[in-house]
C-alpha cells in the first residue's frame, strides 16, 4: 500500500508540475488577436528607438548615416530607462518616448497602460501628439483646468476645450493601479478612440500639430501620412503591455 500511495503522490506531482508548465508556457505565447501582429514581443526593446516631440517629417528627411547615428544615440537613451519586467513595459518617467522603428499609415492599435498619481503621458499617432493619458482624480487648481478630471483618451492638442476630439466623450478611466485598454482606429486623419470599451472619441480629426497652431484646424496643413507610434513618458512611471497593431489598407 505504501509503494502504491508514494507511486501516486509522485504521479500527481508530475501531473501538477506539467500543468503549471503548460500555463507558464501558453501565457508567455499570447498571441495578437486576429489580422493584429504584436509591437512589443513581452521580452526586449526589439523593433524600438527613442524620439521626443518632434516633427516626423524632418528626422525622416535626414540622410541615411545621420538617421543611422539619430536612432544608436536615442537607444542608448531609451536603455536607460525603458526596462521590460514579467512581459510588461516600465517607463521610470524619464527619457525619450519608445518609438517603432516602422512608420504607419491607417491602423487600428490595441494597447494596455497602467499608471500612477498625478501622471500624464499619452500615445503619438504616426509621431503626433497625442492620445492623451493622465490621473483623472487630480483635482487641483492646474488639472482642472487642464481638464485631467474628464478622462483619458481625448486628442488633447487639438486646440482649445470644445475643439472635436480634444476632451474625451465620457470619463472611461480605470482606477489608478488597475490596468486601462485602449482602441484606436486612425484612416486620414480621422481618429476614434475606446477606452475600457466605451467611446471616447468618435471620428474626429487629429490636428496638424506641426503646422501654424494659430489658424483654424481645417485651415492648418494636412497631418503627415506616414508615421511612428510613440509611447510618451512625461514625468509619472508608466506600464505598458499587449500593444498590437492592425494595418488597414487604402479602400478597408
């Protein structure tokens, strides 16, 4: 009876030990969700550099050893406080913003963030500010009249409050420490944007941020149609996991 029992003790270990094996394994090759591929591959900075908030279409003018030169000086930047941890992006606040390395056109991009009190951060579109992210429970005299307590998710440089876009539609932010989910869908210029499945955004047009921020929006040049996106860290330690992106092509 003993060599029985043991022999079964030692069956189930295994048995256990092959499941949780099996979990560990499956989490770790989480795939995109169907027609996505992944940006960030849960280990390395792989496929990434560094940019500030600069003008796409002058660094994409720079001659081939200048760009070369640009891109090794911001990855030095960017290791120093960019870290990956358990599958999850850290941002310490610090440094140039992660920026991919492939320039996009129209997209659909699914990305999760976490943050802390009194952040603010946000997603470039095709390297234009911005999709906004920020601690909506800040209520002091300044967020308020930032409009931090509306939400995350509003195309703040738009221009002033009551510009289409700027303010989000509805406050869909989580509480701070919990992750947030974030759906964006940019064709033209026109960008709509779900966070926590509500909508945030609906079609509006995303500012030409480049161009002479005093004339009327419809007046401004039109926005630059290729692109980086770029993860912005803005004094706040920010997480970033599972982004994924979907391109759409001309007449989808």
């Amino acid at each position: 009876m003993k060599k029985r029992s043991i022999a079964l003790l030692v069956g189930g270990s295994i048995a256990i030990c092959l499941l949780l094996s099996t979990s560990t394994s499956s989490a770790a090759k989480a795939k995109p969700p169907a027609g996505f591929k992944a940006l960030f591959n849960g280990k390395d900075l792989k496929g990434w550099w560094g940019l500030t908030t600069e003008d796409p279409a002058k660094w994409q003018a720079l001659a081939p050893d200048k760009l070369k030169e640009k891109r090794k000086k911001s990855i030095e930047d960017i290791k120093q406080h960019w870290t990956v941890v358990d599958g999850v992006l850290v941002n310490d606040g610090h440094g140039l913003y992660l920026s991919t390395e492939k320039n996009y056109k129209n997209f659909e991009l699914l990305v999760d963030y976490k943050t802390v009190l009194k952040a603010d951060s946000g997603i470039y579109l095709r390297g234009i500010p911005q999709v906004q992210i920020w601690d909506s429970t800040d209520d002091s005299e300044q967020a308020v009249k930032l409009g931090k307590p509306k939400g995350s998710g509003g195309l703040w440089n738009n221009g002033a409050a009551g510009t289409p876009g700027r303010d989000p539609l509805v406050l869909a932010d989580n509480p701070l420490g919990e992750w947030n989910s974030f759906r964006i869908k940019m064709i033209g210029d026109k960008v709509t944007v779900h966070l926590n499945g509500k909508l945030v955004v609906d079609n509006a047009r995303l500012a030409n941020f480049w161009g002479d921020r005093k004339l009327p929006m419809e007046e401004r040049a039109p926005i630059i149609e290729s692109g980086p996106i770029q993860l912005q860290t803005h004094g706040g330690e920010i997480s970033w996991r599972n982004i994924y992106i979907r391109e759409i092509k001309d007449g989808q």
